[in-house]
C-alpha cells in the first residue's frame, strides 16, 4: 500500500507544488483548500491517487472533515504538511479587526487544532513526518503586515518546539520559510499597490516546496525555501538589528497609493 500524505492548502500557490512532489514520490496525498479548485486536484495530479477535501480550516467543522477523510483511509498518516495560510496588507490602524482574528483562526488556530490530531497519531505509531510552512517573515518585523509576520514566527516556533518534544516518538517535524513566492499570496492579501504586488521578482513556488520536501526527508529542523538571495537574506535578518529590519520590510510592504 502507498504511503499516505496530507497536504493543507493543496489546491494552489506552495501547497499545490508540495502535493505534486508527493504524489511523484509514490504518495497518496489528501489535500486540502476551501475553493472549487480542490475537486479539480485529481485532474491535475494525473497518475497519483489523490482524494480532495473542501473543508475550511477556521471552523472545527473543517478540522473535522479533513480529520474524518484521514481515519476513512484506515492508515496512519506517513507526511502532514501544515501549509494553508494566507496574509492581511495595509496599515494596522486601517485593517479591519474581524479581518485580523480570522488570519489569527487560519493561520494560528486552524494550524494547532490540526496539529494535535496529526502528532497524536504519529507519536502512536512511532513514525511520521511534519512539515510546517512558517516564512522568511518570521525573521523580521512586518509592519504594514502587522498581524501576518507574528502569525508565521508563533509557526516557526511552535514547530522547533514541536520537534524537540516529538523526537523521542521517532516522528521529525521541520518548518519551510519561503520568501516571496510568485503565488496568489499577496494578491489574496490586497497587497497589488506594494513592491509584493509584482510576482514577476519572487520565487518559483515548486522550486520553496521542493526545498521543503527535501529538508523534510532529511529530518532538518527548517530550510529556507527560495533562490540563493533568499538564503542570504535569511543570514542577514540573523544579523540585523528588529529596528533597521523593519523599516527595511515597511518599504516594500507599506501601500504605494
Ligand atoms: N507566497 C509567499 O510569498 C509566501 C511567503 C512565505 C510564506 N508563505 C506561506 O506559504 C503558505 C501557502 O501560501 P501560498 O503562497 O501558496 O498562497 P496561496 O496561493 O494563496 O495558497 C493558499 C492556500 O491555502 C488555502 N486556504 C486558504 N484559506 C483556507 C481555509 N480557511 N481553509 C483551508 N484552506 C485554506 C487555499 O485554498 P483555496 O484557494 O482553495 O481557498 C490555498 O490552497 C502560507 O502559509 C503562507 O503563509 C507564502
């Protein structure tokens, strides 16, 4: 029998690449996304077995669908990738609050309700690999992405903490921090008037989930997923006062109009 993959946020952006690059290596892949494009996950992963679960993550409904789509499969998940996440731009004093806790459900909440699940099952069966997408953002401030950045560091730490715990049950979990990643991401995040509104600079999404893939199956604790400039702008936000990093994000992010 295949091994058995979940990928959240599979239907596009990151999450899709990781779901593709499973399904090449022999996996059956669960994956996960709100819109209509899911159902299509099939078609466009031809040749691997692929079952799509439209489910919202920000309601423990969902939690409970894509939970009850793993339990139906009758085996243990081998891979979790926890990817589904999304943005909010503009200035805090002008972002709308009920806009805020719902990235805080998507992107926090949604993440440890799922979490919880998938390490209890692993640490059951004494194996299992957790992929967690956290961001380049959670090395630096985010102004003008106020709420986002802090979303990604609280992932970034949860899953070098996960680790730590979940290493005597043989189960590795490893965080993937992309920089900016030619996905729906910023567009999603009406961020079009700010140097992130321009894909045509950012990485290639399969190029971040193959990085993610591979750190994963070596049982690193992170990789930084993108091209040789976001590796070093890893190192230099190592090396920056918050201060001078922040200012440095508010140009690229802060709206242009
Ligand atoms: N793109 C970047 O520059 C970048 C950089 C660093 C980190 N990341 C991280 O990478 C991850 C993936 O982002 P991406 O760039 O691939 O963005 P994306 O293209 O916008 O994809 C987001 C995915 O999350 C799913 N999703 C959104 N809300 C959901 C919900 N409530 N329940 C279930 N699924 C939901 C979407 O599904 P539907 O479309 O079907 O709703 C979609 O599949 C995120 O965690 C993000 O923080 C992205």
């Amino acid at each position: 029998m295949s091994m058995l993959a979940l990928v959240t946020g599979a239907s596009s952006g990151i999450g899709f690449r990781l779901a593709e690059g499973l399904a090449a290596r022999g996996y059956d892949v669960i994956g996960v996304g709100t819109s209509e494009r899911v159902e299509g996950l099939p078609e466009r992963l031809p040749g691997a077995r692929v079952i799509p679960v439209r489910a919202d993550l920000t309601t423990p409904e969902g939690i409970d669908q894509v939970w009850a789509t793993v339990e139906a499969e009758g085996r243990p998940l081998d891979v979790a990738a926890l990817n589904a996440g999304a943005s909010l731009g503009g200035a805090f004093l002008d972002t709308d609050l009920e806009d805020e806790l719902h990235l805080l459900d998507l992107n926090v909440v949604s993440q440890v309700r799922l979490a919880k699940r998938v390490v209890r099952q692993m640490a059951d069966r004494r194996s299992g690999r957790i992929l967690i997408t956290s961001s380049l953002s959670a090395t630096t401030p985010t102004p003008y992405e106020s709420i986002y950045g802090p979303t990604r560091a609280f992932m970034y730490s949860f899953a070098q903490g996960l680790r730590e715990e979940m290493r005597e049950y043989g189960v590795s979990v490893t965080a993937l921090l992309p920089g900016a990643t030619a996905t729906e991401f910023h567009d999603r995040a009406g961020m079009q008037a700010t140097k992130f509104g321009d894909n045509s600079w950012k990485n290639d999404p399969a190029l971040v989930a193959s990085r993610g893939l591979e750190g994963m199956f070596e049982g690193r604790d992170h990789v930084v997923g993108g091209d040789a400039g976001t590796r070093r702008a890893a190192l230099v936000n190592k090396l920056l006062p918050e201060e001078r990093k922040a200012r440095r994000f508010a140009r690229g992010a802060k709206p242009t109009r």
